[in-house]
C-alpha cells in the first residue's frame, strides 16, 4: 500500500564519511526550498541526497520522498511521475502539476529528485510551480547541471578525500576514499589489508566513488600491485587534455578498463542488460537477453560475475545498473550492432508480459500485478517509446498500451494510460483487434477522467471497428464501457439498456467485460430506486468474483452496494460493505473507489447515531474526491445528493460549529491516518 509518508530505498552497501557535506546540505536546506546537488558522473550525488533525506526525515510531518527520474524519458510524464511516486492517484483529466501542486499546498514534506540532467527544463517549471503553491515543500534535486532558477542553492559534491601520493602519513587509513576502497575489497575478498598503495589507487581515480567500487572489486581475483599496474597502463594511454571535467576522463578510462577485463560473455551481458531502463529480474534477463551466443544457462552465472564485478547492482526488489555504467553498454550494444533487436526483444518481453496481465487480471493476483507493475513502469514506457517511434512497431505498441487498460484504470494510472493510448490511436496504424482494444481502452480512460465527448467518440469508433471486424472481444467490451457515461450522468434506462444488450451479445458465454457490465448496471439500479435490484447485481458481483477469485469489481460492488444497503435503512451493512471496499481500494491504489467508500462510509455511521464521526469521515471524504479529481464527483448527481444529505444529517444532529471541527479534522488527514480511522470500527466490540 501506498501511503503518504515517505519511501527512502533502503542502502544495499555502507556509507562512508561526508559529514562535512551533511551538514553544510543540512544547514542550505534550511535556508532554501530548493537545494541542487551537481557534480560529475559517479561521485556520489544520489548517495548524499538519500543520505541527507533520511536525516531530515523527522523534520516533514508528510515524509521524505525520492523520485527516481533517470529512467524517465518524457518529460511530459515528470508531474505524473512525481505524483505516483507519492501516492497520489490520478484520475482526473486535470493537469497533472496543478492536482499535485494542489495536493502539496498544505503539507510539509522533502522530496527529492534524482538525476535531473536529461529534463531540465521541464524539472525547473515543475520546481517553480510546486515551490509557488506549496510553501511547507523542500526539493532536493542531483543533477549534473543546475535548474536554474533564482531560489536554488548550489552545492557542488566533490569526490571523497584522498591523500597526495607524496604525503601519505600513517593515518591515511582513515581517508575517506581509501575507507570506501578497503570496504568494498573485504566485500569480495575477506582477507584483504589495507597498504599505502591502495591510498595511490584511489589518487589515481581522484576520489571518485564509482570508479573505487569498480576498481575494488577487482580484489577478488587481482593483488593491489595488479590493479595498480594495470591502472597505470590504462591512464597511460590517455593524451591530451580532455573536454570538459578531468574526473569525467577517469570516470570513463575505469569503467573502460572494467569492461576490458570482463570475460567476453559478460561484456556481451553488459551491452545488453543496458537496454533496461529500471529494475529487472533474472527471468526477464534471460528472456530478453539469451540467444545462441549467451545461452539461458549461462546467463545466472554470467550475471552473478557482473555483479561480482559491481558492475550489475543487486537490490532486495531486483537487479539494476548505475546510470553511468549503462550508458557504457548501450554505446557498445550499438557497436555492437544488436542494438535494434535487443530493443525489440525487450520490447516483446513486456507485450509478452502485458498480454498475461490483460488475461490473467480477473483473477486470485490482482494486489501482486498492482506491485509488480509499478515496478516495471519504466520499461513499460521504454517499450512503448521504442515502438511508437518505428513505423513498422506501431501496431505492437498500440497492443501493449491496449493489453495495459486494467493497469491504467483500474490502478490509479489513467492519465499515463491516456497519454500512450492516445499516441498510439494518433499513428495510421492498420484496422486489427489491436485497434479495437486500444479504442475502447481509450475510450474508458477518458470517460474515467470525466471528458464524456471524448470518451463517447473513442467508444463510438471502438463499436464501428470492432463490428466491422466482426470482433466478439472487443464489442461487448466498448458495449460495456458505453454504459459507463449514462450511468455516472444519472441516466438510469439508458444505462440498464446499454448493459441489457451486451448480456444479450455475450449470451451465456463468459466474458471479462461481464463485471463491469454488471456494476455498471449496479449503479444505475441503485440510483433509479430500484433497490432490490441492485441488491441482486451485488449478489451476481460476489458470485462472479468469488468464482474467480478477483477483488477489484468486488470491491466496488462493495462500495456501491454499501449505497444500496443505505438506501434500505441497513446501515450496519451498509457500513462493514464501505469497510470492505476500503480495504481492497487502498491495496489497488484506486483513488475514486475510496472516495465513493468513504462517503458511504460516513452517511452509514451518521446514520447508525454518530454524527461526529460521520462528519469527520465526511472530510476525510471530501479530501479523497479532491485526490480522485473532482470533476465525477460535481457531474454525477448520485455522488452530490449522498454529501448533501450527510452533511444536513450530521450539522441537524451536532449543530454546525462541531460539524465544521469534526469535518475539517477529517479533510486534514493523511491517507494512512484515514484509513486507520476509516477502517477502526467503534461499534464493534472484541
Ligand atoms: N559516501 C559514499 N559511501 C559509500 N558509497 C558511495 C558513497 N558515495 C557514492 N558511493 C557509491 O558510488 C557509486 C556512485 O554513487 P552515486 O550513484 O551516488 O553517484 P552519482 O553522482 O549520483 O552518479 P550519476 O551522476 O551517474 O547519477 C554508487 O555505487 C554509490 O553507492
Ligand atoms: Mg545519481
């Protein structure tokens, strides 16, 4: 679950010394909201500003946050990413700056943003805007160069002390760079000591961290006289002087060396694995790595040398490269010449993955693919990029955007899925099943996000296309969604007859479109009056989704019939349904479902003698509809009536200056404390 205080990753090695930099940051953060890390490639940026997050973190009521943005391509994702590494969903049609703006205003919290260089110009906007609205927000940015704007403090990080060959005294085991060397030698090698030659490698790299590590790992199969000598001849062969920093130069001469001493399997490995942009795994690797040169089998141990080599990073969640070190195999990957089928390998292993998804959704895993596939968002946009980018790919991208459409609606994604489903449906791409799928994928992230016209255009296209091809998945899907927008507008019959004719298409087969149908035509029961009918849809729900062992329908039948129970005077029931909903939404990230549950959750306590607490949830209610974006919430008529009628409820029965307390406590609240007290049931006794 994703709430809103905080996500530090976790050091998967130690950390040495910089506590003069620490507290200098410390003492700039204080000063200034915005403080830019800078320095060269590999000097420690990313560690310093996790470092100094983590000991800042008791200073932000709202946590400290660290956004990954290397991986991100498109800088018109920055909000969106942002907003999504807090837990912020994303279901409105708004812009994503200004929900998130709107969202930090009256929090105080650190963020950081990691490796900023490739965006510059949309991370200064985005800086200065959130930076406007939010007074209580800090940003601590690494980048290679500054953002650039008037409010930023600078603070250069410089590469780790180390002694001058000619004045190494005896305390040179307590340099900084030397400490980092001899930590990372005993790492692979146990028996390893420490002399002062090791103080003249670390000169030799000017301090630099990376270029250490990759040079200390080397102890597991070199003697210190070994890696000395080699160096030697490395920086040897280097004349002139180069462009731009020098420790760039040796930055790159070390990784060069690395490489050079890598076995060629592993070289081969390298180039490769740089096609992933974020986290991966051994089984996507091997999938998209292996092929007769580099054989599944040879792959783990190969993998296994790299990271030896600290070459490939292993981290708890996956495996992954430094920013610096992957540049180096793509250069060599496209040396290579494999660049184009290694991308189109990835590429397919992540329209491989997306297709299971897309099958596999209702079913016993949806709380697993929600984690999984935040985790692999970055690759997802990669493949997604490579193949909108080639006209012979497009048909493939349109797929993988199309098979995604339960990651973008039903997990808090909708605005990113909009973005790549609309770039898709914008190429010439041929009339298929895939263009049927993406139709009304896009159809149904637009509906979500309140643009009816749009939407109604897409799914009208989606039914023409998908007739034509005569395409039996795709019609009662775009059926299913058309229900959608009479539905949420209040139109009961016409909604109740759009859901009567898919049943009647799909007959007595099954069809995944059959959940949504059915809560769909669950909300316009409920709000024509006709409750016992709606009772006998959240009865076909259950069933459905115990059958298949699915909870995101459930939940929102759940969530509405929580409504329906209202409606009939069971406020008890009404109450354990909204808790049930919750419970599930807040595992899927879905932001409109919580808000829906929330409000039922605080008509049904009201209404079972608490108005306080009613009120409270009536807040906590109103924050979440701002979260999920408003614009369902203003256009539906059931959404506006159910608060209208809360609200008189709890002022009839607290007066109006309680309610106002009660209420603001509750719009105050984060989303953990929310769900905490959402969740405690006061009536029920152990
Ligand atoms: N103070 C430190 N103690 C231990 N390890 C460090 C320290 N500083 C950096 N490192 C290690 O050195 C490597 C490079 O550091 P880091 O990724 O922070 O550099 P960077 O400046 O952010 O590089 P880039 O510009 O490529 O993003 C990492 O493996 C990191 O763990
Ligand atoms: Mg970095």
């Amino acid at each position: 679950m994703n709430l809103r205080t905080g996500n530090l990753p976790a050091e998967s090695t130690s950390f040495v010394d910089r506590e003069r930099e620490l507290a200098e940051l410390r003492r700039l953060v204080g000063g200034s909201r915005l403080v830019t890390l800078t320095g060269v490639g590999g000097v420690g940026k990313s560690r310093l500003a996790l470092r100094l997050a983590s000991q800042l973190a008791h200073a932000y009521a709202d946590g400290v946050w660290f956004v990954e943005l290397s991986s991100l391509q498109e800088p018109a994702l920055l909000a969106h990413t942002v907003a999504l590494t807090l837990g912020v969903p994303d279901q409105s049609a708004r812009l994503p700056g200004e929900v998130l703006a709107e969202y930090l205003a009256g929090r105080r919290l650190l963020i950081v943003w990691d490796t900023c260089e490739h965006m510059i110009a949309a991370c200064a906007d985005l800086a200065a805007a959130l930076l406007r609205a939010a007074p209580g927000l800090h940003l601590v940015v690494t980048s290679r160069v500054r953002l650039g704007l008037s409010e930023e403090r600078l603070f250069t990080v410089e590469p780790l002390a180390v002694p001058e060959p000619g004045e190494i005294g005896p305390d040179y085991t307590t340099q900084p760079a030397v400490v980092l060397f001899a930590e990372r030698a005993r790492a692979v090698a146990p028996s390893f000591t420490l002399t002062p030659q090791v103080a003249a490698i670390c000169h030799r790299l000017d301090g630099l961290p990376l270029a250490i590590e990759l040079a200390a790992a080397r102890q597991r199969v070199m003697t210190v006289q070994e890696i000395t000598d080699h160096l030697a001849d490395r920086f040897h062969l280097l004349t002139g002087t180069p462009h731009g920093d020098p420790r760039h130069q040796t930055l790159r001469t070390t990784i060069g060396w690395s490489h050079e001493l890598c076995e060629p399997k592993e070289r081969l490995l390298w180039a490769r694995l740089s096609v992933f942009a974020g986290l991966f795994d051994l089984d996507a690797a091997t999938t998209v790595c292996a092929d007769e040169a580099l054989s599944p089998a040879e792959i783990t141990h190969v993998l296994r040398a790299l990271v030896d080599k600290s070459i490939v990073q292993r981290l708890p969640e996956g495996y992954r490269m430094l920013d610096t070190i992957r540049e180096y195999g793509a250069q060599w990957l496209a040396e290579l010449g494999q660049d184009e089928p290694l991308r189109r390998g990835h590429r397919d292993y992540f329209l491989g993955l997306a297709r299971w998804f897309y099958a596999d959704w209702y079913g016993p895993r949806q709380i697993e693919w929600y984690d999984r596939l935040r985790r692999r968002l970055p690759d997802i946009r990669t493949a997604l990029d490579y193949s909108f980018s080639r006209p012979d790919q497009q048909l493939a991208g349109l797929d993988l955007a199309g098979c995604l459409i339960y990651c973008w609606v039903c997990l808090g994604m909708v605005r990113e899925g909009r973005l790549h489903l609309d770039r898709g449906l914008s190429l010439a791409v041929e009339q298929g099943p895939e263009l049927a799928r993406a139709l009304w994928a896009s159809g149904w992230v637009t509906l979500t996000q309140g643009d009816y016209e749009r939407g109604q255009v897409r799914l009208e296209h989606a039914l023409r296309v998908a007739d034509e091809l005569g395409d039996l998945e795709a019609l009662p899907h775009a059926g299913a969604i058309t229900a959608v927008a009479p539905a949420l507008a209040g139109r009961n019959d016409d909604a109740e007859r759009l859901c009567g004719e898919v049943l009647a298409l799909v007959g007595s087969r099954h069809h995944d479109c059959l959940f949504v149908v059915h809560i769909h035509r669950l909300i316009a029961r409920a709000q024509s009056g006709d409750l016992d009918g709606a009772l006998e849809t959240v009865r076909t729900i259950r069933e459905l989704s115990d059958r298949h062992g699915e909870v995101w329908a459930r939940s929102y039948a759940d969530a509405f019939g929580a409504g329906v129970q209202l409606g009939l005077g069971d406020f008890a029931a009404a109450a354990a349904s909204a808790r049930a909903a919750i419970r599930v939404k807040s595992s899927l990230n879905d932001a409109l479902g919580l808000a829906i549950s929330f409000t039922n959750l605080a008509l049904a306590t009201a209404f079972l003698g608490d108005a306080a607490r009613g009120a409270t949830l009536l807040g906590i209610a109103t924050a979440q509809w701002q979260v999920a974006g408003s614009v369902v919430a203003q256009t539906s008529p059931a959404f506006v009536a159910a608060h209208t009628r809360c609200e008189e409820h709890c002022r009839a029965a607290v007066g109006d200056q309680a309610f106002e307390h009660a209420f603001g406590e509750g719009e105050e609240m984060d989303l953990r404390a929310a769900l905490a007290y959402a969740l405690h049931d006061p009536g029920r006794r152990r």
